[in-house]
C-alpha cells in the first residue's frame, strides 16, 4: 500500500491537442518510487487513436506556429523558463520521486531545464540566412531557414525534465510542432514541463505528451508522413531500430546514444582534488547519466594512491532516499539494474577484477546498490566493453601517453571523454586526439545550453543544445528571384 509521500505525486494523463485526457477508456501501468518500490500512480497508455489525434494535432499546429514570429514564440518560451523557476521545489521532488536521484541534483536539472527553454527563446531570433552575390541586375539570390516540421521526440527517464527541456526547447525554438514521449518510468515529470508550457500561453496542438509501450508509440508514430524530424537519447540498440524506422520516411534524426565515458588521469595532478571530482561525477543519479565517467585509467606512479582513495569516498558516500537531504545518491531506478549491475561485477570478479569498495546490494526496499569501485579489471571483461549505467568506477594504470590513447578510444563509444593534467602541451593533445564529441578536459562540466551535446561513432549523430541543436529543428531552402 502506498505511504502518505505518494499523495504528493502529481495526477497523471496524456496531453493531446491542448486537452488533458485520464485512464478512462485506456492501459494503465504503475509507476513505482524506486527508493520504496511503491506505486504512486497509474499511468493511461495512448491508444492508436490517442496517437492520430496527436498527429493530426501536430500537423495542425505547426501550421500555427511556424506563423508566430520568433521574437513572440520566445516570449512564451521565456515565461515557461519563469514558471519551471517558480515551480522549481515542485518537480524537483516530483522528479526524485519518481527517478530515484537526490532531491540536489534535480534542483539542478529544474534550473538548468529553464536555462534551455531561455537559450532556445533567444537563439530561435537568430536563425539567419544569407543573399548571394547577384550574377545578373535584377535578380535576388537567397538562402533562408525554415522550421523541419513536426517532431517525434523520445526521452529517456535519468533526466526527466532536462531530456524533455532539451528536445521540446529546440523544436519549439525553431517553430516546430512536437509530439513527446517522455520515459514511463518518469512521466509527471515531463507533464510538469508541459504544464508551464501550457500555462505560458503555448497554443494547443503544437505540443502533445504521450506514454505507452515504447515501440508501439514510435512505430505508429514514425509511420505517419507528418512527423519530419525524429529526435532520441538512450541505448545504441533502440537508436539504431529507430533510425531505420525513420529511413522509410527520409525523417531527420538526431541520436544521442550510449556512452563508456574514459577518465584519463596523468602524474601531475593534485591527486586529492581530482579524486573528489571523479567521485563526485560517478556516482550522480547513481552512474546512470550517459556521459558519466565510467573507465578510469591512471598513470601507474598515483595508481595506488588514487585507488585507495577512490574506495575510501565510495564507502562514505550517503545513500538512501533522495528526498532525504542528508543523503548524495539514491537507487537505481528498476530492478532490472539492479540485476544488470550484479551480472556485470560478477563477470570481473571472475576475469580477475578487485572489489575495492561495494560490490552489493543495499537495503530493501528499494533498488539501491553500493558505490562501487573495482581496480586492475582486464579488457575481456563485460564491464570495460558494455556500458554499466551504474554506481561502479573501473580503475586500470597505464605507463606511457600512446597506449592510454589507445585504450580510450578502443570502444565504439564516442559521447564523452575527461582528462586531468596540469601540462597545458598535453591538455591540448588530449582535446585533439580523445575520439568524442564531449571533451572535458581538467573538468566534468561538459554541458550548458550554449554548447553543442552529441557523441560520435556509434554513441550517436547529431548535437542537442547549442546553435547545433537549433539548427536540427531546420531546414535550408534556396530562393532566385528574377
């Protein structure tokens, strides 16, 4: 039975063509508080009718919005950005409630979601053109940009108002209608976004949030000719169905996948400092961040140091509820990651792999598992090929610059890459020779709305944020006027 904490959950439903629509009628699947295993709601499914009413929906509304001048389109994108703000402790909670993680960092992720909705208020004033040189008197040669169309938009449930901010702020951006389907796992949290869409003054029909079995929703979705642009973030598989999918349509796509993020860490750091920021960027929302640091490979001469220290921060790191202030991480959001996290630490053991720190499962109820730390792992073990999306750190030593280059770039992961050294010669050559599309370089702050967020290689194609992203959400039409 749920505890009293669930009747601060949020209603849940659909969003279709400016109406708010219940279960009745409809599927419903629960959604569970991952620190209790509790349900806290029932979440209606969209039928395939529910999902030509959003299209038809879309269609119509990009006939609306793209008739809006930007500079009034970034007005009420500029108000939602407000309202998040003012609702901020809100779906905060909301969302730590539903995603596990701690109530600090999706404080964060709330302003940082209004920061996107800002930068895509003013970045769509700015989608410029351009007038070629005329070749005869009279003549008008130009290149302007126009919105792509509709977009079909899928996000995934370890950010569930950053995702939903990202691709929802640069489709409206650009003057495009769009059709979210934010994670089941997370869904109040994309409706909160809607809502202060909504109650900016947003005009029905330009945006509709549907939830369902995801592969019913995206292939009666990316069927239909009305959707233009298809935008994704999760695993390399399901991007890579998607894209086919949207290749019997010439859909534009933008495919923000999977990562095994390595950490390079050289012999003239302050071992301490960097130690507390390894630390820190691991174990956010428990490792399940998709640029998250995952294969740690340090110079042989502080490998030990590093190690132990490592492990140390691991077993004092504070894990429970996240809505508890006191505690840095919460569960992992399923039970299924939980299993996936036991199965890939026990292969190490067995290929030869040290447990440092964790290594287990916490208390129950809940979905928690210790931050983990293994040292001297081998390349054939599961861990160092497939992305864990877990609270485990991997720490090897290397000896020489070339071989860590090499071992960094080994995987077909490409989203992003760190480097910690005082050298200014080797911070660039890192910058220049790491195979992503995220650098950090000395720094795990790689994202903020001005800059471009994608990978490269089989981690995805296509950037989100940034001019990059806007420019997604367009298309490039040549004029001559005679």
């Amino acid at each position: 039975m749920a505890t009293q904490l669930a009747s601060t959950y949020a209603d849940l439903g659909l969003f279709i063509g400016g109406a708010w629509l219940g279960a009745e009628g409809r599927k419903t699947s629960p959604v569970i508080n991952p620190a209790t295993e509790e349900v806290i709601g029932q979440l209606p499914h969209a039928t395939p009718a529910d999902l030509d009413r959003a299209l038809a929906a879309a269609d119509q509304g990009f006939r609306v919005w793209r008739g809006v001048f930007p500079d009034q389109r970034g007005k009420i994108l500029k108000r939602t950005a407000d309202l998040i703000r003012e609702r901020a402790e809100e779906i905060a909670r909301i969302a730590t409630m539903e995603a596990g993680k701690s109530i600090h960092e999706t404080r964060i992720e709330v302003q940082m979601s209004a920061n996107i909705f800002e930068w895509f208020a003013e970045e769509g004033r700015r989608a410029y053109g351009r007038v070629l040189p005329q070749r005869t008197p009279g003549t008008r040669l130009a290149v302007i940009k126009e919105p792509v169309g509709p977009v079909a938009a899928f996000a995934p449930w370890n950010f569930p108002i950053g995702n939903p901010a990202r691709k929802i702020g640069a489709a409206l951006g650009a003057g495009c209608s769009c059709i979210m389907k934010p994670a089941e796992e997370t869904p109040a949290s994309g409706l909160a976004v809607a809502r202060c869409l909504v109650d900016a003054g947003l005009p029905p029909g330009v945006l509709s949030v549907v939830y369902g079995v995801p592969n019913d929703i995206s292939t009666h979705l990316l069927a239909s000719p009305i959707i233009r642009k298809v935008s994704f973030t999760g695993s390399i598989p399901v991007g890579k169905h998607l894209m086919k999918l949207a290749a019997e349509g010439m859909k534009r796509t933008t495919m923000e996948l999977g990562g095994h993020a390595p950490v390079l860490v050289f012999d003239d750091v302050d071992v301490e400092k960097v130690l507390d920021a390894c630390a820190t960027a691991k174990y956010r929302n428990a490792g399940q961040v998709c640029v998250s640091p995952t294969r740690f490979y340090v110079h042989e001469k502080i490998y030990n140091r590093f190690v132990d220290g490592f492990a140390t921060r691991a077993k004092n790191w504070t894990v429970g509820d996240g809505l508890d202030e006191k505690n840095k991480m919460g569960p992992l959001i399923h039970a299924r990651r939980l299993a996936a996290i036991e199965s890939l630490i026990e292969d190490a053991k067995n290929c030869g792999a040290n447990v440092k720190a964790g290594g287990a499962r916490l208390r129950s109820p809940g979905y928690f598992y210790a931050p983990t730390v293994l040292s001297d792992v081998p390349n054939k073990a599961r861990i160092m090929n497939e992305e864990p999306f877990g609270p485990v750190a991997v720490i090897n030593s290397f000896s020489d610059y070339d071989s860590v280059i090499q071992q960094a770039n080994r995987l077909p992961y490409g989203l992003a890459a760190f480097a910690f050294t005082n050298s200014a010669h080797r911070a660039k050559l890192v910058g220049e020779q790491l195979e992503a599309g995220m650098v950090g370089v000395n720094t795990f702050a790689i994202s903020v709305p001005e800059s471009p967020f994608g990978g490269v290689k089989e981690s995805g194609h296509g950037s989100e944020e940034g001019i990059e992203g806007l420019e997604a959400c367009l298309v490039t039409k040549f004029i001559s006027e005679a």
